[in-house]
C-alpha cells in the first residue's frame, strides 16, 4: 500500500493499532491546523513537527522519547487554540498508547 509521499511503511507497521492510530490521529489534527484561518506565532513548528510525527508513523514503529518531544513541541505551539483542543488531545491518547519511554 503506497503513501502519499510514495512512502511504504516498515512491515509489519501497518497492522500495529498504535500506529494506525497515531497516523489517523496527526492526519486529523493536521487537517484542522491547515484550514485554521488564524495565524498565530508558534504554527510553523506545530506543522513541522505534524510532519515529523506523520513521517515517523510511516516508517514503522516510532522511539516512545522522539514521539514525546514531538507531542510536547507541538502541545506548547498550539496548546492554547481552543479550536484544535480535540485533535491535539486525539494526538496525546495516540503517544501515550506507546507507554512510557524506558527509564534511565
């Protein structure tokens, strides 16, 4: 199954739940930030870091430490539109069902 970015997934990937749901899950929240008519200070680096996140669920099963930060980055650029609160929380459900990141 091809991507749109003529990407494939890393096997065995695509039937992980986890993944799909991080991938549904940043798909949805992306589409919401691009038709946000407001702009605000912080949106290209909630973008870049969708994009990250998006790229990551496209080539297998993510590093738990990078999907954090990714959530963190994004959580602190866009934490406070109101109007992406759903799908922002969507994205946080979807990190955290890959558990904690191994302890130091």
């Amino acid at each position: 199954m091809l991507r749109s970015l003529g990407q494939r997934p890393v096997t065995g990937s695509e039937n992980d739940p986890r993944v799909t749901g991080l991938r549904t899950a940043v798909s949805r929240l992306r589409r919401e930030l691009a038709v946000l008519p407001a702009d605000f200070p912080d949106r290209a680096t909630a973008e870049d870091e969708l994009a990250a996140l998006a790229a990551m669920a496209t080539h297998g099963v993510p590093e738990v430490p990078r999907l954090r930060g990714s959530l963190l980055l994004i959580a602190g650029a866009i934490g406070s539109v109101s109007a992406l609160a759903g799908g922002l929380s969507d994205v946080r459900h979807a990190v955290e069902l890959f558990g904690e990141p191994p302890r130091r």
